[in-house]
C-alpha cells in the first residue's frame, strides 16, 4: 500500500501539520480547522475529489466530531450529496448539513474564518439554499466558484473546485459546452502539472478531455489516476473512458 503524505499550512495559530492519506492522492489544503480534524477532512476532500461519496461523507463526520466549528468540514459533507456531472440530487441533506454548521447563512458564514473559507461556504450556500431549479443553482455555484478563483488563482483547491464546477455548469445549461469543458481542462492541467498526484486534477482532467477529439489530451491523467486514488472504485474506472478512445482495450 503507498502512502501519501500531505504537509498542509493550517492557520497562523496552528502548527504545520502533515497529514496521511493513503490512496487517495496528496494535496495542499490551507484552512483554520483545530488540528484533531485535519487527517479526516484531508482524507475527505481526497475520496471528495475522486467521487468516492460515502468514504468522503464518513471523513468529513469525523471532523465535525474533532472540530464541530469547522466550517469546510460541513462544506465537504454538504459536497458530497451534489454528484455534480450527473442529474441525481440530493438537496434537503445537504440543507440539514448545513444547518448544523448554523441554523441562518450569516451564521454558517461567521464560522468560516477566511476569506476564503468564506467564499467556499457561500458557493454551497447558492448550490443547496439559492432560487432556481438543480440547473439554476449548479450554474449559480460555477459563478460563485468564478468569484472565489478570481481572489486566489494560485490556490489548489479553488482550482479545482472551480474546475469540477465548469463542469457540471456545461452539463446543467447545455450551452457552449465544449468551450467550458476545455476552461476546466486547463485549469485542471495546471494542477496536474504542478502536483500530478493530486487527484481532482488527474480527474477532472479526464472528464474535461472525455471526447476522441480530446482524448490524447488527458492520457497522461488517465494513466496515473488509478495509482493516485486505488481507495476509489471510480477511480479504478475513469481511465477506461480516455483508453477506450486510444484503442487501448
């Protein structure tokens, strides 16, 4: 079994912290939740990123049990119920979530210590709590994921989170596609490029690159996917979708 080993910068009144996450990728996560939560949000946001929801679900509990005023721990789990590529949803459990974070917005958002934890939990708040129907809402996150990008462009995890919301934005309008689909699979190559163990990246990079045209452009990530995330089944499956097109049976 690999180890990964994640050394994360949590807070000015933290010290650094290094966090294990095997089989599930490695990746820098700059937050202010207490140090007891750390392993189990990080290892969250890792199965997060690979779609392996209900591992993610039990990680993020974990953390609100250590830390029950971390803000992105409840994020994550709320995250977790959007399955954001496919029409399946689930809005009043991440609602419920959410309010035992606070029972108002303003009070879930006092608890985010960051700016930029700030601008997390206000993208799930136009995802779960916006008007609109599923398409209106994941349109309305993708814009408030743009938002926070724009504040911290060099930031991993805006990155990809930004780039997972291109995504299902293309696939909740129906309109220019293609073009979002190639935004977020250059926002996600940036990532691989920089951290090629980073698992939302070698993910979303694949999804971005799906199509024969684009197929080559993701070959690398395919290939390196299922080492990153072996914890995932999706993870062991997404790679046959950029094989599949290199005739690579």
């Amino acid at each position: 079994m690999k180890t990964f080993l994640l050394v994360l910068l949590v807070s000015a009144s933290n010290l650094l912290f290094a966090g294990d996450l095997r089989d599930v990728g490695s990746l820098d996560f700059e937050n202010s939740g207490g140090e007891a939560a750390q392993p189990h949000f990080l290892r969250g946001v890792g199965f997060l990123h690979s779609f392996g929801w209900k591992q993610a679900i039990r990680e993020f509990k974990k953390a609100q049990q250590a830390d029950p005023d971390f803000a992105l721990a409840y994020w994550g789990e709320s995250l977790c119920y959007n399955h954001p590529l496919i029409s399946e949803w689930d809005r009043q459990t991440p609602i419920a979530i959410l309010q035992r974070l606070g029972s108002t917005p303003e009070q879930r958002l006092v608890k985010a210590n960051t700016q930029r934890e700030q601008g997390f939990i206000r993208a799930v708040e136009a995802l779960f709590n916006g008007p609109g129907d599923i398409s209106q809402r994941r349109i309305a996150y993708k814009d408030a994921m743009q938002t926070l990008y724009a504040q911290f462009p060099d930031d991993d995890e805006v990155a990809a989170f930004y780039a997972l919301s291109l995504l299902s934005a293309a696939r909740a309008s129906g309109d220019d596609l293609m073009k979002m689909n190639i935004l977020a699979g250059s926002i996600a190559t940036r990532l691989f490029n920089k951290n090629n163990n980073h698992p939302g990246a070698a993910h979303y990079v694949i999804h971005s690159f799906d199509d024969p045209l684009h197929a080559p452009l993701a070959l690398e990530a395919a290939q390196k996917f299922a080492r990153i995330s072996p914890a995932v089944s999706h993870a062991r499956h997404m790679p046959t979708h950029i094989f599949i097109q290199h005739g690579m049976w």
